[in-house]
C-alpha cells in the first residue's frame, strides 16, 4: 500500500517544475506534473491529488479559472490549492482568495518555506 502524498504541480516553468518536484520526491512526495492550466485541472480531475501548487498565469488557461473549476466543485473543493505566482500586487492575493485558494505565495520563494505550507496541509 502507498501511503505516499500525492502532490500535483501546474507550473509552465520547466526549470521551476524540476526543482519541486526533486525538492518534494526528496521529502517522500509523490509528484505529477503539468505544464499548462487545462492539462493540470485534467490531472485534478483523472487523478485527485492530496494537495495542488498552481502558478497563475499559464498557457491555456490561467490558474485562478483551474482554481475555481475545481474549488466549485463538491469532488475536488477539500484539494489544497496553494498558488504561486510573480505578480506582487496585493489585488493578486485578492483574487487567489476569492476564486478559493487555501494559500497564495509570492515568487521568489524559498523552497523550504514551500515545503513546510504543503506540509501544513498535508500530514
């Protein structure tokens, strides 16, 4: 039996993508991945992750609409959401909040402090 969290990571920087995903593997995370909005509410959908880290603007679809489709839904709205994003803006935190994000953190971020959140939420 796995007892692995399952962690779902929507982010279209491939560089970014690759330094999670070692950072949480190396916590014992289990880690899928997707690099635009459509293809990471998808992967909510088919593979119901314990918790999601979504970047905001994407290709295909932005993270506050991949936010809501599944916050708005009574299958998928217990999933953490923590979004991540470059844009500073406090309106930005605003809107995260509204379209139901359980976090909302800034880039540059300390991948330490990332792992401690999803962790908040997780174990």
């Amino acid at each position: 039996m796995n007892d692995k969290k399952r962690i779902l990571i929507v982010e279209d920087d491939p560089a970014l993508t690759h330094l999670m995903k070692l950072s949480f593997e190396k916590e014992s995370f289990e880690v899928d991945t997707a690099s635009d909005g459509l293809m990471g509410l998808n992967k909510a959908r088919e593979g119901m992750p314990d918790l999601i880290i979504l970047n905001v603007m994407m290709p295909r679809m932005d993270g506050y609409h991949v936010c809501r489709f599944l916050k708005f839904d009574q299958k998928y709205m217990h999933i953490p959401i923590i979004m991540v994003t470059g844009k500073t803006h406090e309106s930005e935190r605003q809107t995260g909040i509204e379209v139901g994000a359980d976090e909302y953190i800034f880039k540059p971020f300390d991948i330490d402090k990332l792992i401690a959140t999803v962790q908040k939420y997780v174990m």
